[in-house]
C-alpha cells in the first residue's frame, strides 16, 4: 500500500509539472473552439462546425444555442471564444472589446397556429407594423376581429421571448420598439416559443425562420403557419407580399428586399478583440469563404463580397 501511494504521490507530481511546463511562457495555443449564443444562428453554426471538422479532423468545436445575451456574455467573458450574436452590436460591447463579424442574413417572422380558425383570412389580410405594434406594444388589439376590421371576437393570444435575444430585439425594433417592451407570455428560446404556438390555436408568436419551417420538406414546421406582413398597409396580402408557403420563397424574398429589414437582419460571430487562436480566425476564415456556401442550403441568405471582405479585413492578427 505504501509503495502504491508512493508511485501515486510520483504521478502526480510529474503530472504538475507537466501542466506547468505547458503553461510556462504564455497561454498554450489550443485545438478546441468553443461557441455559444443565439438560437437564430445556432444550425447554421453546427453545419460550418461539421464541415470545418471533415477538412480538420484535429479540431474540435463545441456549439451551445442558449440567446444572443448568454453569447454576448460568455465571449466578454471569455467563457467561449465565439459568441453567436443575432442582432446589432451596442455601443457599451464594443467598448469592452465586442468584435462583430457579420457571417449570414436570416429574418424573424410572425408564427400563428395553424388550426386558427380564421387562419385563411388572416394569410389574406395580413398583419401590418400598425397592427403589430397594437398586438405587442400597447395591447390596443385583444381580439382578431380587431385586427381583421370585423366584429369577430375570437382573442389573440400573445407570446414572446423571455430570454435577452437577438430574435425578439429585432422584431421590437421593427416597431421601433426594444425587446423589454414587448407584451405576452414570454417564453424560453426558439424551439420553446414555436411549441408554445403548436400547442396553442389562438397563439401567435415570434420566430427565426430556422425554428419556423422544417428543415427537409421546406414548409412551415407541423401546427405553424407563417403569418405575412402587409408592408403597404392596405389591409390586404398581395402576391409580390406573399411569399410565406416554403422556406426556399420566403429566403428568394428576403435576398430581394421584398421583407423589411428589421425584422430580417444580419448574424454575427463576436470575438472578444481580435482573435490571436490561429485555429479560430482559420475557422472564421472557412465561414467567410468556402462556408458561406453552406447558407442557402440551411436557409440562411449569404452576405454581399463586401461585408465578407469586411469580416476578411477584421481578421488580420497583429
């Protein structure tokens, strides 16, 4: 027993010095990449992750979805090396040190349940920014009918996020609003609200368009219907409006600017300062370059050359 605790005490000692040997002279330069935050860019960012880790078999990368707040958070603290941000950067996260790389375009979009039972008027009427702003600002709008311009009683039920994310600040801001402000049962996380809608036929909610349709037929998720936006305010969906029924029309739409902006909008990966790990500016690198041909295929939009080239010129080590 004695010569066993022994060779124990030998181990641990050499294990020490080991460790400390590794850690002599500066930070030890690692093969892992760690990336948290918004849901909106979470299935994108797992799809680059797997592509990167075929071309890099060495490397591995651990990717959370949890809000573009917990992203936002970790990277400023440096818990990850990437945070998944899914709106714009504010003034204070740049002055801590905030890195924003822009690396796709997606867009939020208005969620109803699909067995609501005014379901086919409201795909022919729409909901406006007025009608919306009535909905999840002031609670001016209670019922359909209201929003419909008809008698009809039937009540809304209003849902939004409870988590600090990129999704419902960018739907806020379309009504000029900040996500504090909007009104409804708040509830956890993108898949957590499009259940919530599921399960509820008078529901209508909020969500990135990666939680809204299916990912293989294309078509809204099973229980959901995408509502369209009546941009020119004329109480009717028209056909260049409409453009809701599969995920491949809606993001042709959102390329052509026939959806405002916000609620569409672009996707970041934040680093905190510019990144020195050569593995996670290479790994930025493929998503700016050869990854962006991931984008369509998941159903995001790719970026302009010249916010890659932006994010390219972020990326020189000094």
């Amino acid at each position: 027993m004695k010569r066993f605790l022994h060779l124990s005490v030998v181990a641990l000692i050499i294990a020490g010095m080991t460790l400390s040997m590794q850690s002599c002279g500066g930070k030890k330069e690692t093969k892992n990449i760690t990336i948290s935050g918004a849901f909106a860019l979470y299935p994108l960012a797992v799809k680059w992750a797997e592509e990167y880790q075929k071309l890099h078999p060495d490397v591995h990368i651990d990717v959370s979805a949890g809000g573009a707040g917990k992203g936002m958070t970790d990277v400023l603290s440096d818990v990850v090396d990437l945070g998944m941000v899914s709106r714009e950067v504010y003034a204070p996260e740049l002055e801590k040190g905030a890195l924003p790389i822009a690396v796709a375009k997606d867009a939020v979009v208005i969620t109803m349940n699909a067995d609501n039972p005014l379901a086919a008027q409201i795909k022919r009427h729409g909901i406006s920014r007025e009608a919306a702003t009535k909905i999840w600002i002031t609670g001016e709008y209670t019922t359909w009918g209201q929003v419909l311009g008809t008698n009809d009683q039937t009540p809304i039920h209003v849902y939004t996020r409870s988590d600090a994310c990129g999704a419902a600040e960018t739907f806020a801001l379309w009504m000029g609003k900040k996500q504090e402000d909007l009104l409804g049962t708040a509830v956890f996380g993108d898949p957590g609200l499009a259940s919530a809608i599921q399960n509820d036929p008078l529901g209508i909610g909020l969500n990135n368009i990666g939680y809204a349709y299916d990912e293989k037929a294309r078509t809204p998720n099973p229980g959901l219907f995408v509502c369209p936006i009546d941009r020119d305010d004329n109480a009717q969906v028209s056909a260049d409006e409409y453009f809701y029924d599969t995920k491949d029309d809606f993001i042709a739409a959102v390329a052509k600017d026939k959806y405002p902006s916000p609620p569409a909008r672009d996707l970041y990966m934040v680093a905190h300062g510019t990144p020195q790990n050569e593995v996670v500016v290479d790994f930025l690198k493929f998503i700016l370059t050869d990854g962006q041909k991931y984008n369509v295929p998941v159903g995001y939009i790719s970026l302009t050359q010249e916010k890659l080239d932006k994010g390219l010129n972020a990326l020189k080590v000094k």
